[in-house]
C-alpha cells in the first residue's frame, strides 16, 4: 500500500469489522474515513443512500434543520428534504 500513500490520506478498513491487511484497507482522507465508522448512520431519499451531513451538503439545507425534521420532528426522509430550507 505503500505506493498508494499520500500525506493527506490516512488508512481505512474497507470492512470494520475485518483485519488490517491489504486486501481490506485503501488510503482516504479524513472526511471519507469518518463516514465508515460503524455508527454512521445512512438516510436513503431516491434510491441513494448517505449520511445526514452528506444530504444538507448536496441540498443546501442546514444539517441542524435537518437533524432536527428527521430525528426530533419525525419526519421522513422524502419530507425532510423535499421541503428545502422553507420555515
């Protein structure tokens, strides 16, 4: 993996739960590594999947709004984010 590595890159487990090896990790970069955390949790809308952070960066909506219509609200993820940055 050596000849891959770049200074700004760390190593990752493709497979959390699988060993350090070649086969099962690759070099990304600090933001791609903290969306393979176990914990991690995904939000599909049309057929895609991604964290919350993700969806407010792609649609422009503040994550807090969103955090808060999904996870406090109860609304559904189409509902959510359908719904932009209207109050």
């Amino acid at each position: 993996m050596k000849e891959s590595y770049e200074p700004h890159l760390t190593i990752d487990r493709i497979d959390n739960d699988g060993h350090y090896c070649k086969e099962n990790c690759r070099w990304v970069t600090r933001k791609e590594q903290s969306r393979n955390k176990s914990d991690v949790r995904l939000f599909e809308y049309k057929g895609r999947s991604l964290p919350l952070s993700d969806w407010a960066n792609e649609t422009g909506i503040h994550y807090q709004t969103l955090r808060r219509r999904i996870l406090k609200r109860n609304e559904s993820v189409e509902e959510a984010l359908s719904r932009g940055n209207q109050k």
